[in-house]
C-alpha cells in the first residue's frame, strides 16, 4: 500500500530492453489488475492501477530498491526517469531517499519520485515529503480510466493509420511537452510496452493528429495524443481516442487508462465526453539542492 514502509526484501536490477522484469508484482488478482475492487482501500486500487500503468512507459534502465521502481531514460519524460513507490523500500524512509538520491545523481539526472494520491487529499509519503522540503515539479495530472467496450463502441467517422512501430510521419508530428526536439532515445521508451501500436490521422500521406496505444496485463494505455494546430476543433483527438480503443479492444484490453495534466482543460473535457472517469492524481516531488 502507498505510503507504508514495513521491511520488504531488497530488489534488483532489471536492466533494460524488453526482456526486463516486469513492474508487474506476481500474484496480482485478476481483478485487482483490472482495478475491479470491492471494499479495498482507495490507496490499493491507486497502488494497483500505478503498478499496471509503470509497465505501458518503461524507462530504458531500471532497479529495484524494495517496493520502490527506479527508472531512468536518458532525462526523457518524469514517467521513464521517476522513482515510482510501490510499497515497502525495505528501509526507513530518510535512507531509502538517500540511496535513491545517489542513484539518480550517478546518472547525471534530477532525483524524483512521482508521487500518486487520491483526488482529494495528501498520501502519507507526500505529507513526508512535503516535511523534508522536496519540492513539487510543475506540471500536475489526473489519471483518467474506461471501459474499453463501452468508449470503443461509439461511432467514429475518420480513417485511421495503424502501425506496429512509429514511422517518419509520426514520430514528426510527436510532441513532448510542447518540444519535437526530441532526444533518439524516445523511440526505446515508446516502444517499450509488451504491446503497442501507433494510431494516426493522415491528410494527403502527412500526419495530422497521432496517439499511441500501449497493451500490459489486460489494461490499455493512451499517450502521445497530438493534433496539429491547423486541424484542431475538427473532432480528431476524440477520433484519436475512440480509434485507440477499438485497437485496444481488437487486441484483448478490456480496461483502459490515461494520464493528462490537472490544468489541460480541454483535454480533460474531451475524455469525459468519451466515457472516461477519474481514478486519481500525481506529481513529481524533487529531492532539496
């Protein structure tokens, strides 16, 4: 459960590429999995959903530190260079900090733990944090979920391009954070699901509007959702969002979550329109100077 440290064993390093351990805990109830829980505790269900959602966007490295994921990725992206508490760390919490702390710094990059809470009030660990000063990265968001069969049925009307892998035309219409300066590493990350296919908008051959799909334990995942400027308020990122899960269903998903930030408006209007609900939030919590 979040914010409980109680001993757990020590982990280890699962290297990286996709024959990596998966973040996936053994044991996991098919339900729990699902994020289909009856009188479990809300911080269960987030721990769950969190644990499912780390094996949709891996970082290119990763280690155990007990029940804490340290992931890293060359800087690119808070989801692939995070550490994500998934339980215990096996220690108490100034020296699981600290250690993780020099895990980061030993590879040039800012320590920092993305911290999950329910919508309405502090998890203990961010309360933690919060005391020893870790400061929060801007940039917020809410994790949104669906079930895949109700938001796939609805009609669409655009023509869709799917492929197994991102080509020239949508790795250009990809966007990180407003950037499309991106570093090659991106390519390893967004391919470093179980399963993901590259779902598109085309005009003329030139992509448009581009959303990725990622398929991990029954669950699917919606990232990199971009519409080109020109061609917003023309219904294509709900045209993105409805042909991601049709694709998702096609290859088995039966639930599917995503992740937009809190401020994003729009964004979060277009999704509840598509039948998706609020499960939780996180931000980023940055280790002192």
């Amino acid at each position: 459960m979040l914010g409980r440290y109680t001993d757990t064993p020590a982990g280890r390093n699962t290297g990286s590429g996709r024959g990596a351990r998966s973040p996936m805990t053994p044991g996991m109830t098919g339900n729990a999995r699902r994020g289909v829980c009856h009188h479990v505790p809300v911080e269960a269900v987030i721990n769950n959903l969190e644990r499912v959602a780390a094996g949709h966007w891996r970082g290119t490295e990763e280690q155990w530190l007990g029940g804490w994921l340290l992931r890293a990725a060359e800087g690119f992206t808070g989801r692939a260079n995070s550490a994500l508490p998934l339980g215990d760390p096996g220690m108490p919490l100034d020296e699981a900090l600290a250690r993780m702390t020099d895990w980061y710094r030993a590879r040039a990059l800012p320590p920092m733990i993305s911290v999950a809470m329910p919508l309405d009030q502090p998890s203990e660990l961010e309360e933690r944090l919060a005391r020893r000063s870790w400061s929060v990265r801007r940039g917020s968001a809410v994790v949104m979920t669906a079930d895949v069969a109700t938001v796939s049925a609805s009609p669409r009307e655009v023509g869709l391009h799917v492929t197994e892998e991102p080509d020239a035309e949508w790795l250009r219409m990809h966007r990180h954070r407003g950037r499309s300066d991106l570093p090659p590493v991106r390519t390893k990350v967004l391919m470093s699901a179980p399963s993901q296919a590259f779902v598109s908008v085309r005009d003329g051959g030139r992509a448009v509007a581009v959303g990725r799909l990622s398929v991990s334990d029954g669950w699917a995942g919606i990232t990199s959702v971009e519409v080109d400027p020109a061609y917003r308020r023309r219904g294509l990122g709900t045209a993105i969002t409805l042909g991601i899960c049709a694709e998702a269903a096609a290859r088995g998903a039966r639930n599917v979550f995503l992740q937009t930030e809190t401020g994003n408006d729009g964004a979060r209007a277009l999704y509840e329109r598509c039948g998706f609900g609020y499960s939780h939030r996180y931000h980023y919590r940055m280790a002192p100077a």
